[in-house]
C-alpha cells in the first residue's frame, strides 16, 4: 500500500475507544496498544473515550480522520460509522451498512448461504422456540448465541435438550435477538483481512469447550499457531473464502472471518468482525506479524485505509 509517506500526512487523528458496549474493557485495551504505536511513529494521535457525546467530542477536537477501535455495540454495528459519516469524518474500517450486516450473525450468515459460501445450519430460538424441533433440525450439541454480540459473551455450547431453554434465556439477557446454531466438532481457525489481502490462517487451541470469553483474553493455556497445521492447498481455499465472506459484507479496511473445520475437512464460516481485538492476545497482530508486518507497522497500514475513502454505504 504505503499510501502515506509522512505522519504528518494523516493530520489529527482521533483513536476512538472505550464505549458503552460488554466489551468496553477490551475495547481501552485496544486503543491504548494502537494510540502508543500512532504515537511511536509521530502522528498526531488523541484518545477520545467514544461517549453518548462522542459527536460533540469530535468536532471539538477537530480531527481529520478517526481510528475507530471500538469492539460491539455502538461500535461495530453502525452506530459510531452513521455518527463519522455524518460528520464527513474519514475513518477506518467498514462503513455503516458492512458494519450493520457483520455485527448481526443472522443477517451474516443469511448472505453468506445466499452467497453459497459454508455456514452451519442455523434457526432464530426465543423463549417460546419448540425445542423438540430445534433438536431434530440441528441435532445435538447446539450452540446458542446472541446475534449482536462479541467476544463469544452470552454464548453455550447445550449438550442436552433440556439445557436448551436455560441457554436461550442467559443469551436474551445479551440481546433481543439470539440464533442456535449446529456445534461443528473439529478444529478452530480465523482469518484476518488487510485491505484486499487474506493473512495467514490461524488454528486456535483452547481446552476449554469453545474459543470463549475466557480463553480470548484470560486463559493462559489457549495455543494461537500461525503456521497453521494447513497445507497450503487448504490454507489458501481458508484464506479465498474469507474474503469471499468479507466481501460479500461489504467490509473494508481490515477485518477478521472466524470459521470451524470439520473432521472431513470441510470448512465453515461461524461469524464476521469489521473490529478486531488488537490487545496483546489478539489474532490480528499475530497474523500480520507472520506476514511480516509488526505492530506499528499494521496500525499505520489500517489508518491508511481511511485515506481516499469516500466513507459511504
């Protein structure tokens, strides 16, 4: 890319972080880690802790392109992207309508079937969903999630039917909104998207049932290995399809496609995020790093995906 040649080039740039969101901690992380390497480099870089007053904070900080690292609601579903398009604020990441479409997994998850792109068979549940149905159409275990949701919270993995409607109330607790979905058994991966490039393929490890809240940013005994155990026939059919999955979003800039694998080696597309982690524990760095990009050198590369955006859709 190297758009840019100078920090100065960027202008003021708001790091937009913090918000009202469940992942209003991970998101402070985040920024701090992107504001310190903006800073590194000598571009002219600001907190803003994005608040109910964000737009106001914006103009008066009178900034010319904003970093958005804001994780889940208010952050990756349209709402600061309609508040800095609105303000004609050039900013990284999707754009409004990507955003809506892959921070909803049922909406997600309907594309990519229209797509014929692989996801695993799925029905929307409430409290009244007719569980004896919900099993024999997906079988057992279930995974029943919130459909706005990051960082795997309000998710459960359900290995009996009658643990089903205790399952669908913690998630509604999260979200109005919640999908069960069929449990593929075998092997965890995601792929991070970088403007138009698929980065290596990560396979992650967890003893835990699933890659939950715990093992994302409290476990020391999950494994992130990058090299995956892909061959490379099967590393790049991974990386085409999240890109088919990403585009088909209508995501930019940067992102990340998750997906299972299973035991006969066929891939599925579990969920899309238009606003990854970039903590230490985080599989964006980790990927680029294996593309041999560091970490500043990443952050600088996303804040040039703000540059020359028309920032509509």
């Amino acid at each position: 890319m190297n758009l840019i040649k100078t920090a100065s080039e960027f202008g003021r740039v708001a790091v937009l972080m913090g918000g009202r969101s469940a992942e209003r901690e991970i998101s402070l992380k985040s920024g701090h880690a992107v504001l310190d390497a903006l800073l590194a480099q000598g571009i002219d870089a600001h907190k803003v802790d994005a608040g109910l007053d964000v737009s106001e904070q914006l103009r008066a900080g009178n900034f010319d392109r904003a970093f958005v690292i804001l994780h889940g609601r208010g952050g990756e579903d349209g709402e600061i992207q309609g508040v800095l398009q609105s303000l004609e604020l050039p900013f990284t990441g999707s754009k409004l309508t990507a955003a809506v479409l892959s921070m909803n997994k049922n909406l997600s998850k309907q594309l990519w079937r229209h797509q014929g792109l692989p996801t695993p068979e799925f029905e929307q549940v409430n409290a009244e969903s007719d569980i004896d149905s919900l099993v024999s159409k997906l079988g057992l275990p279930i995974i029943i999630k919130p459909v706005n949701e990051g960082s795997s919270i309000g998710m459960t993995k359900v290995k009996s039917a009658q643990d089903l409607k205790s399952a669908i109330k913690l998630a509604t607790e999260f979200d109005a909104e919640v999908i069960a979905e069929r449990w593929i058994t075998g092997e965890e991966y995601t792929v991070a998207v970088l403007g138009e490039q698929a980065l290596p393929v990560i396979q992650l490890k967890t003893p835990n049932e699933f890659y939950d809240y715990e093992a994302k940013y409290q476990s020391k005994s999950t494994e992130y290995l990058c090299p995956s155990d892909l061959n490379e026939k099967q590393e790049q059919e991974c990386q085409q399809i999240a890109l088919q999955a990403f585009q088909g979003l209508r995501m930019s800039g940067w992102g990340r496609i998750d997906f299972m694998r299973d035991e006969s080696g066929q891939f599925y597309l579990l969920e899309a995020n238009s606003i990854p982690g970039m903590t230490d524990h985080s599989l964006v760095p980790m990927a680029a790093k294996q593309a041999g990009l560091n970490f500043e050198q990443l952050v600088w590369t996303i804040l040039e995906t703000s540059v020359g955006e028309a920032n509509h859709g």
